[in-house]
C-alpha cells in the first residue's frame, strides 16, 4: 500500500552508542562516589631557579633516580630485547637502562 511500517534505527542506534561511551564513563564517575576519579595532569609551572633547585637536590642526594637491578643492559641485540621485555612486563622495579657507551 506503500505506508513504510518499519523505521531504519541503525544510524540512532549507532549514534546512541557513540554518546553512551563518550558521556557514561564520566556520568558515572560523577554520581557514584566509590567510582575513582580520573585525573589528568596539567603539566609542571616552573619558575626562574626550579630547574636549578632541583639539579642542587640531585646532586645532594635529597633526590634520587630508582633504576631496576637488572640493568644497564648492554647495546647488543639480546640485551636490548632481555630490557624491553622486561619492560613489557611490567616487573621493572624502577627505570630500565640501555647503556650505549661506557664513560672512560
């Protein structure tokens, strides 16, 4: 009779999905006072001399740089490959070091 009985939803319902996804998430953070916020952070607003404080507290051993036991790796490609799957794994207990040269 030509009268359409039946409407198209893929578009809506695609459409739906796409904004259920992109607003659920954070509309659930904000009514559900368990859920854990997610942060992002902002970037460092350094001032003239913080770079300089902190090279000072390096070197006064205030700060230091926590570097897995494993390495230095070597610059071969076993050692190199042994470092980045120990990477990947997510075991590294600090950070990974390749070194490429030795200091004389």
């Amino acid at each position: 009779s030509g009268v359409q009985t039946e409407i198209d939803m893929t578009g809506l319902n695609m459409i739906s999905f796409i904004l259920g996804t992109m607003l659920g998430r954070p509309l659930y953070a904000k009514l559900n006072p368990w859920c854990p916020r997610l942060t992002f952070p902002q970037g460092l607003d350094l001032k003239p001399g913080d770079l300089k404080a902190i090279l000072e507290d390096v070197a006064e051993k205030r700060i230091r740089v926590v570097l897995d036991p494993a390495s230095p790796f070597g610059f071969d490609t076993t050692s190199v490959r042994a470092a980045m799957m120990k990477q990947k794994s997510k075991h590294a207990h600090g950070k990974v070091v390749i070194e490429i040269a030795k200091e004389n």
